[in-house]
C-alpha cells in the first residue's frame, strides 16, 4: 500500500477510487459511494486497511458537501462533478466509527505517535458530518 501523508486521499487505495469515481457516469457515482461506505460498515470481522482508505475517501466527499465539513484539496479527490451526498451523512460516521473501531488494519496501521495526525483527520471528518446544532442553522424566511 502507497501512502504518502495523513489526508483521505493520500493513499493509492483512495486516489484510485477517486479515479474509478471520475470514470463512472454521473448516475453510477452516488451508488459507489454508499457501497464504499457500506462495505466497511457490514464487516463482521477484521476490516481491512483498503476497504478503509476507500471508506475514508467516500466519507471525505461526504463530508465536504456539509455545512461545517472539512473542504477536500487534494489533487487525487475526483475531478468530476459528484451528485448531492447529504443523504448519506449517517453512513459516513457509521464507517468512520468501524475504522476506528478494533480490529481494525487501518488503526493498527496508524498505532503509534505517526497517527496522531491521521487520528485527528479522521476525528475533522466526523465532526464535519455532525449536524449542525439548532441555534446554528440557517433559518429560511
């Protein structure tokens, strides 16, 4: 596995879904976003590192679509436009509680004074997905 830095996309596994995402017509790219994040989900056993550098991307995209979520700037995220992915906000931090959930390779993989960073990337992300509190969204008039 090719990882180069701590973000979502900066990972071989991820570029490369990014990839398949920008090849894939406008109607398939949502689907292949929830089963990214659905497979994590559904493991019952050990999850493997590059079913979550998948899952970490697909809820990356997920998140950047929130009001307080972290942008993406990252030159291997998808360059093609992606459909509204509000609706699978829950998803997302159900995936991201499996990553960092035991036994998990990606959280073994990033064990350590390493992850610290990759940790507080993925703690941004969560956050992101949060819906915003009530005094804290916008009122339509």
């Amino acid at each position: 596995m090719g990882t180069w830095d701590t973000g979502p996309f900066d990972n071989d596994t991820a570029a490369d879904f990014c990839g398949d995402l920008d090849e894939a017509a406008a109607d398939e790219r949502e689907g292949m976003i929830r089963s990214a994040l659905t497979r994590v989900i559904d493991t019952e056993n050990y999850l493997e590192a590059p079913e979550s550098d998948v899952a970490v991307a697909a809820a990356a995209l997920v998140a950047a679509q929130c009001p307080q979520g972290p942008a993406t700037d990252s030159a291997h995220e998808p360059k093609e436009p992606l459909p509204d992915l509000a609706g699978l906000r829950d998803l997302a931090l159900q995936a991201l509680d499996c990553v960092m959930t035991e036994p998990s390779e990606l959280l073994e993989i990033w064990d350590g004074t390493q992850g610290s960073a990759w940790r507080a990337e993925i703690h941004q992300l969560q956050n992101g997905l949060l819906p915003q509190p009530l005094g804290e969204q916008i009122r339509l008039v």
